[in-house]
C-alpha cells in the first residue's frame, strides 16, 4: 500500500449536494471515520451549494485551510445534530 492510499482509520471529510429541477437543493457535510463509522449534518442555510472553506483555491494555503475548516466543522456542529450513518441502515 502506498503512504497516499486511503486505508482503515483515515478519517475523511467533505461536503456534497443534492438538487433537481424541481426541488430546493440541500447541501451536507459528511465525516468518516473509515473503518469505524460517520456522521452528516444537513446545513440547511447553503441550500445546495457547496460549503468550501475560504481560500481553497489557494495551493499555497490548501492544506492548512482544509485542516482549520474541518476542526472548526467538528467544533461547531453540535454532536446532537450530527446524524451517524448507523441510524441510516437500521431495519
């Protein structure tokens, strides 16, 4: 396995979106664990678009942008608003 490769306990975070032609989009954040579990959290107020931490674009800063809007994500959801993706496969 290459030291770039996603492996059991990395943990990843990221944001997607739904939409449609006839809905008002929704826009998630969502947080794996891999190997041990997740969460998402729906942020009601982008309304499907993308929640991209400030200065994304810049190569220079990317990985210490990414590393404060991630922490200051987990800081600011509160944990009783964060679904796991446990309760998403209950029968």
């Amino acid at each position: 396995m290459r030291d770039d490769e996603i492996k059991i306990g990395d943990s990843l975070t990221g944001t997607f979106i739904v939409d449609c032609p006839d809905c008002v989009g929704v826009t998630y954040i969502v947080h794996f664990d891999l190997g041990q579990g997740g969460w998402f959290y729906e942020m009601k107020q982008m309304k499907g678009r993308l929640a991209l931490p400030e200065g994304w674009t810049n190569i220079q800063g990317y990985n210490e942008s990414i590393k404060k809007y991630v922490t200051g994500l987990d800081l600011l959801i509160p944990a009783k608003d964060k679904t796991p993706f446990s309760e998403m496969i209950k029968p």
